[in-house]
C-alpha cells in the first residue's frame, strides 16, 4: 500500500518539520529506513539515528 506508507511518512515528516528538531532518533529500523528515505527524496538534510547510536555516539556515523 504505497499511498498509505507515503502518506504516513509525509505526515511524520511534516510534524518533525513543525518541531524544528534537526535529528530524528526512533528505536524502529524499519521505521528509521522509511523516513530517512522520504527525507531524502524530499531534500531534507534531517539527520537520522538508532537510539543505540545516540546512546553509543561512535557508532553515529
């Protein structure tokens, strides 16, 4: 159901945009890949982390 996923991701995307927040940090893989990519296709230079990335900063990049 690609309309709902986009759709959903856009949403998600909106409200991150409305909070001003410069990095987007979720504990879902799937999650993470999907609006990472959403962001990306929309230009967006969000950055995007694992909480076990932010927990264990040398593994961010």
């Amino acid at each position: 159901m690609p309309d709902v996923s986009t759709a959903m991701a856009d949403e998600k995307v909106r409200a991150l945009e409305k909070s001003g927040a410069d990095t987007l940090v979720s504990c879902d893989s799937s999650c993470l890949m999907h609006l990472a990519g959403r962001l990306k296709r929309k230009g967006r230079g969000t950055r995007v982390l694992h909480l076990a990335q932010v927990l264990d900063p040398g593994k961010a990049e």
